[in-house]
C-alpha cells in the first residue's frame, strides 16, 4: 500500500474515533436535556427545508435517494426526453398553416391585435407576414408541417400535437423558467428534478436526471432550469457534454490511483458522516451519496457517453459527427442513456430567437438553419426508440418557451432588413410522442391567422400536469413540504390534457 493510501485510510480511523470520543457524559446530559428543544426547533427548520421530510416517506431515502422506486399510479412512460428549442422557434413557419395569413403578407397589422398587447419589441404599426415556408399534409394524420422539416414530416403518425398552447410570460428566461420549473422566478426545481425525485433511476452508475445543450449557449435563463430549488441537491440535472470528457475532471489526476481514488471518498465521506450526526441535515448524505456517484460515474460515463462505437448506418440516421458538439450528438446520447436506464434527459439547444435583425436571426436563414440542424437527428430519435421497443416507454417532448406573432417584427416605427416575428404568448405549438400518448392526433386549434387560440387551449401547467401523468403521478397530489405548506410543480393549476392520452 502507497504511502498516500495509509494516510487515507488514517484519517478514516481517526475521524471515526473522534466521533467516539464526542459522546462524552457531558455531551450524553446536553443532549437529554435538549432533546425536547431540539425536537419543537427541528419543527420549526423543517419549513425552511432544514432536515425537511416528504409528506410520503417512501418517495425520499436521504441515504439512497434514486433508488428506483414504483409511481403511485400505473404510468405508461418510464423515462422522459425533453427537447427545448431555446429562443421559441415560429410554429407559423413549421406546423400552424394560415393560408388566410398568406393573403394578408404585407398589409397594415390591424389595430385590433396591438390594443392593449404586450410585445417585447414591437412599436409603431407593423406589416402582417405570411408564413416563410410552403405546407403539405403527412401521414394517415394528415398533418400539416413545413418543408423545414422534411425529415420529421414522415413521423408525424406518431406525434399528438398541441397547436394552442399559451403563456402568460413574454420575455425568455421567465417564460423558460415557467415551463420547467411551474414558476417564472427562481428557486423551484425543474421538471427533471421532480421526475428523478419521485421516481429515483434504474441506472446506480448514472445520474438519474442528464442535461446536454447546443448551439453555442445557454438557455436565459441558465442552469436554473435544471436545479433542483428546494429538492434536495441530489436531484438536480447533471450536465455532461458531447464532446472530450462527458463531464468535467471525471478523469483521475495524474498518479492517483482508483484504489486511492476509492481511499478518498471514504474519508471524505467518514467527515460528512461525522457531520450528519451532529446536525442530522439530510443535505448531507446527498453529498454523501453524490460522492459515490461521482465515483460509479468515472467507470459508466465514459462508456455510455461514447458514441465512437455506434455503427455507422446510425450515424447516418441521426447525422451524428463523433467529437463535435453539436445537437445530433446529444440526440444519439439521449438514446443510449435512457436505454441505460436514464429517468430524465433534457436537451437544449439555442439560437431559436428570430427577430430578424440580422441574416442568422431570421425567417430565412436562422430558421431554416436550426431546422436543417435539428429535423434529422429528431426523426431518428423517433424511429430509433421504435425499432428497439423502447418508445412505447419513453416520453418524447419537444417545444419552445413561447410562440412567434404573426405580425412582422417591428422596432421604432421601422421594419427590419430580414424577416422575422416577435414574441409571442397567445399561440404556439408543442408536441409529444411515445409514452401512453396519443399517435397522429393533433390538439387544440388557433384563429385564421395564428394569433389567438380558439380551441383545445392549453398552458405550461398541463404539459406539466400531462407529462407527471404518464410517469404515473397526480400532479396535485404529488408535493413536497418547503417553507410551512406543500409545494408542487404545477403550483395552483393544471389538467392533464385527456384528449391526446392513448
């Protein structure tokens, strides 16, 4: 043994008879006479989240926190792929076809749809622009979608969409927030972290909740889209990377052996032991167990995060290029690791804001560009997860934080070079697949030219509602205690969307 490994495996022998010692008389007499105060304090704590409890003991293990555990209910989906399109791609230009739009190109914005509106750039009287694609019908389901995605136009039997989705938030990083996490402010956890939470994962060597982005950037509203609020740490998303190291310093430092790797986290963990007993603060044996899996994760990521070693008419299918970062890749890592057992993946890719000010933020170009990017790799998504069973079990979501106007954007009284919409929060589309949802089905219904929905309405809190549906919760049921009440995803509100449950 290494002299770096004896003096690991000293400081695990003298931390555990330092915690001998503290027992002392006087320490047994403090503790007697305090244990009626320390229980009315821990009373109080627990609605700061200090030593918090869930309200069903069997969901939360501090000492095995994803553990896989069975839902309340029967729930059609074992694991959730979530693919947010940061920026809000324009559902006029991919799924929503207003040929009453088209006749309008180029015509004043009637005064109607600004009156007492909320744009985010939008002054002045803006022209109405038709939609900068042509649409054709697909499938048995007949389907309306653009060519921008002619690639996914062969899957849409197996898609329910939601045509008349809405938001009350118009600005990016509130509304990103609202549709992952229940709340367009800060500190709630994200809907990975729920998942994981209730559900644990089938996979001890991964984390149960993964994130991976593109696009050169991160959502606006950052990481807090996939933190875990007031969870406990443990089930807060995991990013790794499609590129060099799956995750950062996952690889051992030169000349520390596993064995010494292993002698490490022992001790460490011997402290944070040490630690609990004294505040009896569940946080801690999260670390504790985040340790372990860091440690697990040095053998099992590496290997499923690999792509090198799909074959190539994968390759093909999903448009990966092994090494690069990019939005296949992740794709074809979202495959591979709910195959692995993998409860949440969540993929983001950026760079869907088409105001039209510039050549890359347009209709035109930026539009069909992310599209080019993206319309492969999801289809093969699709068709993949069927050829090998799997997306009968797996959750597909795909969608933007809001929607784009039918109107052309319009700042100070002058219209840009480049085509492009603003903001929008009336009507967008989302779809799902997979899961227990509906196949072909489309959902809800918007006016003649796009703005306003006219049926099937929907929020983010039913695509929440829905989603915890299939993974077998009820959403108003399913809460966790914070601040003296029960909290939830879905807040006050929500329905899971019937219509487009198989």
């Amino acid at each position: 043994m290494t002299r770096d490994e004896l003096n690991a495996h000293r400081l695990i022998k003298e931390a555990k008879e330092t915690e001998l010692r503290s027992f002392t008389r006087r320490h047994f007499l403090k503790e007697s006479a305090m244990g009626l105060g320390a229980i009315a304090m821990g009373s109080l704590l627990g609605s700061c989240n200090f030593g918090a409890k869930t309200n069903n003991p069997v969901l939360y293990d501090p000492a095995h926190p994803l553990l896989p555990k069975s839902p309340p209910y029967f729930g059609k989906a074992k694991s959730v792929i979530y693919l947010h399109m940061a920026g809000a791609p324009s559902q006029l230009e991919l799924f929503d076809y207003k040929p009453e739009l088209m006749k309008m190109d180029g015509q004043d914005c009637p005064p109607s749809l600004l009156a007492g509106k909320k744009f985010a750039f939008i002054t002045g009287v803006p022209k109405m622009l038709g939609a900068q694609a042509q649409f054709a019908q697909h499938g048995q389901s007949r389907a309306w979608v653009s060519d921008n995605m002619p690639h996914f136009s062969t899957m849409v039997d197996e898609v329910s969409f939601l045509k008349a989705v809405s938001t009350d938030q118009f600005n990016h990083a509130p509304a990103q927030l609202l549709i992952h996490t229940g709340s367009p402010r800060l500190g709630r956890p994200s809907i990975g972290s729920w998942a994981t939470y209730g559900l644990g994962t089938e996979n001890q060597n991964l984390p149960g909740y993964v994130v991976l982005t593109s696009g050169g950037s991160f959502p606006d509203a950052g990481k807090s889209i996939w933190g875990s609020g007031f969870l406990p740490s443990v089930y807060q998303g995991v990013q790794c990377r499609s590129e060099g190291d799956p995750v950062l310093f996952i690889k051992d430092p030169h000349g520390m052996s596993r064995d010494l790797r292993k002698a490490s986290i022992d001790a460490i963990n011997a402290s944070n032991e040490l630690e609990y007993a004294n505040y009896n603060d569940p946080e801690i044996l999260s670390r504790i167990s985040q340790y372990e899996m860091a440690y697990r994760m040095q053998i099992s990521a590496p290997e499923v995060m690999n792509i090198n070693d799909e074959p190539a008419y994968i390759h093909e299918m999903y448009g990966t290029q092994p090494g690069k970062s990019s939005f296949a890749n992740n794709v074809l890592l979202a495959r591979k690791l709910v195959e692995k057992g993998v409860r949440f993946v969540q993929l983001f890719d950026w760079g869907w804001d088409a105001h039209g000010d510039g050549p890359n933020n347009s209709l035109n170009i930026g539009l069909k560009n992310k599209c080019r990017s993206t319309d492969k790799p999801i289809t093969a998504l699709l068709l993949d997860l069927k050829q090998r069973g799997l997306l009968d079990e797996t959750l597909v979501v795909w969608g933007g934080e809001f929607g784009r106007t039918p109107m052309m954007e319009n700042r100070n009284g002058i219209q840009n070079p480049y085509n492009g919409r603003d903001h929008h929060t009336e009507a967008f589309t989302m779809w799902m697949a997979g899961g227990g949802i509906k196949k072909g089905y489309t959902h809800g219904e918007t006016d003649e030219i796009g703005y306003s929905a006219v049926s099937g309405k929907v929020d983010p809190f039913d695509i929440q509602a829905t989603i915890l549906n299939q993974l077998g919760f009820n959403h108003e049921q399913f809460t966790y205690p914070f601040q003296g009440r029960p909290f939830r995803l879905t807040d006050v509100s929500g329905k899971v969307i019937q219509d487009i449950v198989a």
